[in-house]
C-alpha cells in the first residue's frame, strides 16, 4: 500500500472510489458525503464531487487524474493545475473515500 508524501506520483498504484463505502446527499452546490468506512460525515462543493464521481468510474493513476480532470470539467489547464488537482485528490484520500490497488506493469 502506497504512503508517504510522494505516494501521488507514483504511478505504480491506481486509485478508485468504491460507491459502495459512502452515500451523498446533495443540497445546491454543496454535497455531503457519508463514508461508511470511517462513521464520518463529509462537506464537499461540486469539483471534489465530480473527481469522487470520475474516480468510481474506473480506477486511475493520479497522473492520469491530474492531465484529464481540467478537460472534464471544461476549463483550461490554467484554470485547473496539477497541483490543484493533486490537492482535490488528496482531501478525498483523506477523508478516506479513495482506495489504491497496484497497477498491472507491462
């Protein structure tokens, strides 16, 4: 299991959201998110949504996440850098929403 402050550039792990260890509610822009896991309530706006969304549909190396994520969300990668998407990342793996698994190696 990955650890350590450059797990999120390591791309010998993919990453999922496993829908089946939290519940959302949403209310406007703002969404809580029960995990399961940890008994714990979380309060999140509609981009950390949209990656917790993108990251059940399959699981992703957080490079990918970090090149993709800005032409999901329509906006430039100006509007949306790496270190900002690392950042998203790293609140849902926080909050322990987000699972690694090792990556198949070619």
């Amino acid at each position: 299991m990955p650890q350590g402050d450059k797990i999120y550039d390591d791309d010998r792990w993919l990453w999922y959201a496993d829908q089946g260890h939290f519940s959302v509610q949403t209310l406007g822009d703002i969404s809580y998110v029960y995990c399961r896991r940890s008994g714990s309530t979380h309060v999140f706006n509609l981009v950390s949504i949209e990656m917790l969304r993108y990251l059940s549909e399959a699981p992703r190396r957080v490079s990918e996440l970090a090149e993709n994520f800005p032409d999901m969300l329509g906006v430039s990668r100006e509007e949306c850098p790496r270190g900002f998407v690392k950042r998203i990342f790293a609140e849902l793996d926080d909050a322990g929403l987000v699972t690694a698994r090792p990556a198949r190696q070619a």
